[in-house]
C-alpha cells in the first residue's frame, strides 16, 4: 500500500457521493410503491359494453393477414404480419383504401346504435341506484330493523352489562 495522506482517509470519504446539485446532474424521479393509495383505481370494464369498431386499417388487416399467411406459411411472428400489413396499406391508393373505410363507417355506425343503446340502460340502472342512495345508510338501516320488528342490536347490550361485572371483579382484589 503506498503511505500518503491518501492512506489515513476512511472508506466512507472515498466512497462519498458526489452532491448532484453542484454538478448539475438529475437525480433519477423516485418511484412509488405500488400500493401506495395515490394511485387512481381503475375501474373494472363492464363486459357487457360494446366493443370499439376496428379503423380501417383493421379491417384492412384482417384480409391482409389471410393472404399473407397463404403466401408465407413459415412466418409465425405477429410482428412480421403487422409491419407488411403497414407497409402494404402505406403503399395503397385512396381508391384502393375505399371499400375498407366503407366497411369501417359501417361498422362504426352499428357501433354507435350499440353504444347509444347501452348507455340509455346504464343511466336507467343509474337513476334506480340514485333513488336509494338518497337515503344514508343508517336510515336504510332503522327502516330494515322496523320492518323486521328489531330495536337497536341486543349482542351490544349483553357486552356493556359483561364489562360492568369485570370492573366490579376488579373492585373485590
């Protein structure tokens, strides 16, 4: 080891990090856990909600992905059928691209009836659960007790009256 003022200094003030802000240097944005509650819950998807109409290009890839898999039948990859699928529908004429967005507007309108329709049930069931969410919990409560010929929760009771004895037991010591 060579001996010099190098050679009293400790491991920690060799190893010291360097202060960002001088060097100008960004620190690294520090990550949340993931279950921290910040985080926005995503609402569950309604299964019964209609599907979005594919653009013109899906449609397009639909009958793309045919003919290219009969031409080529020893590509698998899904990425291969994609970017020749774009480059073939770059390459197409806006007379050729015409009867895909036919299809595509046609599909969009059958979408927007569907959509229209689930959404008129939805505000239907909306305003039912509105009616009952008028009422706060407890009055639900008092109504479902007086309808079933109940008067507060007995088991509340029986605990008051079982303190009461402990704190009579601890009296006596």
């Amino acid at each position: 080891m060579t001996k010099g003022k190098k050679a009293g200094k400790t491991s920690k003030e060799v190893l010291k990090p360097v202060d960002d802000r001088k060097v100008g240097k960004r620190k690294a944005a520090v990550k949340p856990d993931k279950g921290t509650a910040g985080k926005a819950k995503k609402a569950k998807k309604d299964p019964n909600k209609p599907k979005r109409p594919p653009s013109a290009f899906f449609v397009f890839l639909e009958d793309f992905r045919k003919t290219f898999k009969a031409e080529n039948p020893n590509v698998k990859g899904v990425s291969a059928v994609g970017k020749a699928g774009g480059e073939k529908w770059k390459s197409l004429t806006k007379a050729e691209k015409a009867p895909y967005e036919a299809k595509a507007a046609k599909r969009k309108a059958e979408y927007e009836k569907l959509i229209n329709a689930y959404n008129n049930k939805q505000a239907s069931t909306a305003d039912d659960v509105d009616e009952e969410s008028d009422k706060s919990k407890s009055e639900i409560n008092d109504e479902e007790d007086e309808a079933s010929g109940q008067e507060g929760h007995p088991d509340e009771e029986d605990d008051d009256e079982d303190d009461e004895d402990d704190d009579d037991d601890e009296d006596d010591d």
